[in-house]
C-alpha cells in the first residue's frame, strides 16, 4: 500500500569518484574488499548521526535525516555526517595501503526540502523511501561535485535551516 507524507528532511546522496575506472582496475575480490570496508564504515558514520540508511544505487549511498523518525537539527547531523565521513575515509586509506588497495576520493550533495516520505511501490516491491524536487537537488549537488573539483555541495536550504 503506498502512503506517503510530505516532511521537511535532509538528504545526502554520496558516491565514489572514478568508480568505473577502480572496479576495471582491482581484481573482483580486491573491489569487493574496498566496497565491503567503504560502505561499511560510511554506514556506520550514517547511523551514528542519526541518519537512516535509504539505499544502494551501484557504488552511491543514499541517506536520510529527520525520517522516519524526527531528528532536530537533522541539518547539522547531515553535515556532521559528511564530515566525519571524510575522517573515516582516511582512517580506511591507512589500512588500504597497507593492502596494496587504491586510495578513493567520494562526493557528496546534502539538501534540506519538504518531500514525499513514505511507503512506495508496486504489488512486486515496496520501499520506505522519499520523492520530489528536494531529492533531485541533492543527487545534483553530489554529480556537480565533480566539474567543480570539490568533495561536497550542500544547498543553501541546509545551511540555514
């Protein structure tokens, strides 16, 4: 049964820089270790924060703050998420060049909107998960990461919120 509520949330979408290019390169037994330890480590530090974890898309992760529990500040938890999530990044760098691994960069977009939160799906699959222009906004933010040169874009709406 879809029902969905609008919410004003926080949304992070997040994603390893060059992924093609490092899983054509690694054996499939090394990217499955740097993708194993990465996400791992990335959801941990979502989790910590308060973050709810929405989903996979290849080597992108999304997440959630403010839904489906309420989270004040669920701005600042974001953010706090982000930054901690490049501290965790280098702590996995040590252990990967002991491994012989390669040293991965990501990106991140983070906006704060009011969007769809709920229950979507058909009579095959449904999921918890979030619509609208908000989500869109911050899948941009993390892709305009890369023209740009930077590692996170977070909208003005998260900002001062």
């Amino acid at each position: 049964d879809n029902h969905m509520d609008r919410r004003v949330i926080s949304i992070m979408f997040m994603d390893i820089a060059g992924f093609t290019r490092i899983s054509e390169e690694l054996e499939p037994d090394q990217l499955i270790a740097l993708t194993t330890d990465y996400m791992q480590a990335m959801c941990d530090v979502i989790v910590n924060h308060n973050g709810t974890l929405d989903k996979f898309i290849g080597d992108c992760i999304m997440a959630l703050w403010n839904t489906p529990e309420a989270l004040a500040h669920h701005e600042e938890a974001a953010v706090g998420a982000a930054l901690d999530m490049q501290t965790r990044l280098m702590e996995l760098h040590k252990l990967w060049h002991d491994d012989g691994l390669p040293l991965i960069k990501f990106r991140v977009g983070i906006n704060t909107d009011a969007v769809l939160v709920g229950n979507f799906g058909c009579e095959y699959r449904i999921n918890y998960t979030v619509l609208g222009d908000g989500v869109n906004l911050a899948s941009r933010l993390e892709a305009a990461n890369k023209p740009f040169g930077t590692v996170a874009l977070i909208a003005e709406s998260t900002r001062t919120n």
